[in-house]
C-alpha cells in the first residue's frame, strides 16, 4: 500500500522559512521520481517542485523557483522541501506524491502551511 506522511509546516511570518519532510513507503522509492504538491484554498491543487529518483534533475513552477528547494534521502525513503522567504501566497496545503503522476488514492494529510504577520 503506498502511503505518504507529510510534516513539518506550521505558521510562519513572511520571509521567514520551513522544512517540510514526507516519509514514503509501499513504492520502491529510489526509482520513483517524488513532487511536492500545494493546494491553497478554493484553488486547485498544483506541482510546485519534483525531483528525479537519482536527485539529479530538479523542476520547480516559476512561483517558487530560486526560494525552495527539494532534496531527498533514499536511505530514508524521504524528501524534503526547503521553502525560504516564504510569502503569503505560498500558504496552503502541501503534500508529497510521486511526479509527475501522483498515486492519487495515496495522497497523505499534507501539512499546512501559513504565512502571516
């Protein structure tokens, strides 16, 4: 059974950062390329960042690039997000699923994330 456990958000105030973790299991994760998935509300949910099974190649959407970063521990079956100046807008839900097509009866609980003064 694939399962993704995202944590690691919580309230932050803008320009501040966060590290976001998900812990994988039931896929062979050194294989499978990871994302990182946000949904803020009343708004679709969409792939900001995704990371290849090696790590080599990274991809982010044009609303994050250059502030996060998405890295992963094979070892460990994990990734990672590290979201530096964060802005209001970045304030949603984020979730961890393979990329770029999600499992979409694995998707987790997310973690929030909430960027206010």
């Amino acid at each position: 059974q694939v399962q993704f456990a995202e944590s690691g958000g919580g309230l932050v105030q803008p320009g501040g950062s966060l590290r976001l973790s998900c812990a994988a299991s039931g896929i062979v994760f050194r294989f499978a390329a990871m994302g990182w998935y946000r949904q803020a509300p009343g708004k679709q949910r969409e792939l900001v960042a995704s990371l290849s099974g090696s790590g080599g190649r990274t991809d982010y959407s044009d609303s994050v690039k250059g502030r996060f970063t998405i890295s992963r521990d094979n070892a460990k079956n994990t990734v990672y997000l590290q979201m530096n100046t964060l802005k209001p807008e970045d304030t949603a839900v984020y979730y961890c699923n393979i990329s770029p097509s999600p499992v979409v009866r694995a998707w987790g609980q997310g973690t929030q994330v909430t960027v206010a003064s």
